[in-house]
C-alpha cells in the first residue's frame, strides 16, 4: 500500500509538471503578439538592376607648357597664350568637363552606388576612367591641375590607399563595357526626340545602361547629365 500511495504521489506531480509547462508554453504564445516590436521591412530578393555607367566624349583637356609649367589650357587663365598660338579660346573649355563630373557626382544616383564608372574621351582621343567615388575639386583651377597631374603620370591614386582612382587606360572604350550593355547617345541634332524617362522606362533591368555624352547646343552636357540621373532615378526608386 505504501508503495502505491507514493507512486500515486509522483504520478500526480509528473502531471502537474507537465501541465505547468503546458500552461507556460501556452502563456508565452498569447504573450508574444502583444509583445511591442520593430516590424520588419518587407524583404525583396530581386537582383539590383546593373550600375550606369557614363561616356563622356570630347572632353577639352589639353595641356600645354605655359611658362616652365604644364597646364590644362582655359581661355580664363591663358588667354594671352591662345591668342599667341591663334588657338580658338571656345576650343579650350575644361569646365564643362568639370561641370559634367559633378553633376554626376552630386546626383542621388551616385551616392546610391548606382554609378559603375566613368569614361572620358579627350579631344586628342585619350581614355581616361574615374572611379564614382573619386572626389572631385569644386573649382576649376585644382581640377586642372588634378588633370594635368594624371596626363603625366597616368593615373592618381587615393591617398593612403594603393586603389586608382583616375587612370590612363586603352582604347577603344567598348572594351570595357557589359556585354548586355544599352548604349545610349544623346544628340541635339537627332531627327527623334523621346522623353527620357519613358524611354529608359521600357530598357530590362538587366541590361547596363551606357550613356554617351558631349556638349553640344542646345544644353549643356551638365544639363543633359541631370536630367538623365532624375530620369534614373525616378525609373530606380532612388530616394
């Protein structure tokens, strides 16, 4: 009798353990959408459409040895030196240049990282590629002198950093490109004029966009590269 009577006993308290920890199980559910938390953001497992990438064609950079020194020439600095050598003055413009690189630069685009690179083809047929997250001087006169130091040694590293962020390379510039790239040129003298947005609207978002810019009237070539980085933007839901 004894026996049984202490069997009964822990019979009992195995089933009450194991309606305890029923109970708490049960507990910690009913507690848990009560429980105030972040929510989550809905995940998307979509590959990120390719990078743009940038040619930027008759780019004036030319350098020249005014004095003992060698410069970029510009019609604000040197023009007793083009008048001298009967050189146009309007031939010799290296802020559009720089405008156009930090148009591209500034845009939300570029800061999203959705910039692969940037080619510039001089007027005397050099390839120059900048890297998207190259700074570039706000004023003229350093980013000429940035220039003219990567024409004489061929590339401009980052400091501290063995990485090139402007360098010399071969032509031609096709090279270089995806192979499902989606070259667009952009031409004031086109017979077809489109909107933008709405052409790069109907381009599948695994195609590489490659557009080739130059200045050229009626817009600038900054104008044109802001207009084709909203237009990429608003089409990428880059906010």
């Amino acid at each position: 009798m004894g026996d049984e009577v202490e069997r009964r006993k822990e019979d009992d308290a195995v089933r009450v353990l194991r309606g305890d920890d029923e109970r708490e199980k049960d507990d910690d559910h009913s507690l848990v959408p009560l429980l105030p938390g972040i929510p989550l953001a809905p995940s998307s497992r979509d590959p990120k459409p390719p990078r743009v990438i940038f040619v930027l064609e008759k780019a004036s950079l030319v350098p020249a040895y005014v004095g003992r020194s060698y410069q970029i020439l510009n019609p604000d600095e040197h023009a007793d030196f083009l008048r001298k050598k009967n050189m146009n003055p309007y031939d010799h413009r290296p802020d559009i240049i720089h405008e156009a690189l930090l148009q591209i630069m500034g845009s939300r685009l570029c800061m999203a990282g959705g910039v692969q690179a940037i080619y510039i083809k001089t007027v005397q047929g050099v390839l120059i590629k900048v890297e998207p997250h190259t700074h570039i001087p706000k004023t003229l006169g350093p980013f000429c002198a940035m220039m003219s130091q990567l024409l004489q040694k061929l590339s401009i590293k980052a400091r501290g950093k063995g990485e090139k962020l402007l360098r010399l390379v071969e032509n031609p510039v096709t090279k270089y490109l995806p192979l499902n790239s989606h070259i667009i040129g952009l031409s004031f003298s086109s017979k077809k004029a489109v909107r933008i947005r709405d052409y790069i609207g109907n381009i599948s978002n695994d195609q590489s966009l490659v557009f080739v810019v130059f200045s050229g009237l009626p817009l600038s070539a900054a104008v044109c590269l802001r207009r084709i980085c909203i237009a990429v933007e608003r089409q990428r839901k880059i906010l």
